[in-house]
C-alpha cells in the first residue's frame, strides 16, 4: 500500500516537475468573476508509450466532469471526482496514449453556456522529443513565471502527494525521491 501511494505521488509529482508546462491565466474569468481555470499537461512533449497526465484547477467548487478524447474521438479517461477546494482540482491519466492530437475537455456543471466547456489539445507524438535545454545563467529552463493558476497546480500536486487512506502515514526520506 506504501509503495503505491507512492508511486502515485511520484507520478503527480512528474507533472508538475520540470517535465510539465502550465497554461494559467491571471486575469479574472469573464465565468463569474473568479481566476481562470488553470490547466497541466505532463510531460511537456507527450509521446506514445509514456502516462499522460492532466489536471485542471479552478477557484469554483463546481461539479464537472474531466475527459481526455484520443486521436480517433474514442474517450480514454473520464474523471467526474473533484478534488480539494479551493483551489479544486480534476486530473486523469491515460497509461499508453496513442500518438496524435488528443483533447482534453472540462465540462463545468452549473456554469453559464459560454463558460461549460474549457478544452485544450494536446498532441503526443510517437517518439520521445528532446526536452529544452537550460537558459543561459540557469540550470533549468524557465518557461513560466509564478502565477494564481501555477499556484493553483503547485497546491493540487501537494494535496495528491499526501492523498492517502487515514490509515497510512505517507512519508519520504528526501525530496528528490518526490520529484524524480
């Protein structure tokens, strides 16, 4: 049960490591006033043959439903649990995705029909790319900036970390054990 737990952390972990990128929007959503609903794909380049990961985050404690559409319109992943709150939070995983361009799709219950239906593509390709190389004067590559909707996705990966029955103690040595 340990080692599940954290396996399970280590791979939410992953997403939003280095290997992941954030599409956060800071401005107020025209949906009711609050942040936008921030949104994260892992790895950063998804290829065939490697989880795909996506969790969306979002101010409002609507109910929804999470789907990721693979290439030939088939649904892979539905998630319909909402987590946390506030920041919520909704994520699936498809263990081998298929190359091509996926879709994964938010549907907000209770929003307003111009707000119902947040969607985002995702193209996985059938190879592992090569991942950016460090900027000068840094040993990583900085692709983002902290944000409401980073900060959003840093406190959903930190509730799935310790997502476990009140039974377990969840508990690591170090933490590159985490984030590797």
């Amino acid at each position: 049960m340990k080692a599940a737990l954290l396996i399970a952390a280590v791979s939410f972990g992953l997403l939003l490591a280095t290997n992941a990128t954030a599409v956060a929007m800071d401005e107020q959503d025209a949906c009711g006033g609050v942040a936008a609903p921030a949104f994260l794909a892992s790895p950063l380049a998804p290829w065939k043959g490697a989880p795909l990961r996506v969790v969306f985050t979002a101010e409002d404690a609507l109910d929804g439903e999470l789907t990721l559409t693979a290439p030939d319109g088939s649904v892979a992943a539905t998630s319909r649990e909402r987590h946390g709150g506030p920041p919520y939070f909704w994520y699936a995983e498809v263990a081998d995705p298929g190359a091509g361009k996926w879709r994964a799709t938010l549907k907000r219950e209770g929003a307003s029909a111009e707000c119902k239906v947040i969607a985002r593509e995702l193209s996985v390709s059938a190879k592992r790319q090569r991942g950016p190389g460090s900027s000068e004067g840094s040993v990583w590559p900085i692709r983002d900036s902290w944000s409401h909707g980073n900060e959003s996705l840093y406190s959903a990966w930190i509730e799935k970390l310790f997502d476990a029955p009140l039974d377990a103690a969840p508990s690591w040595p170090a933490l590159h054990e985490v984030l590797r």
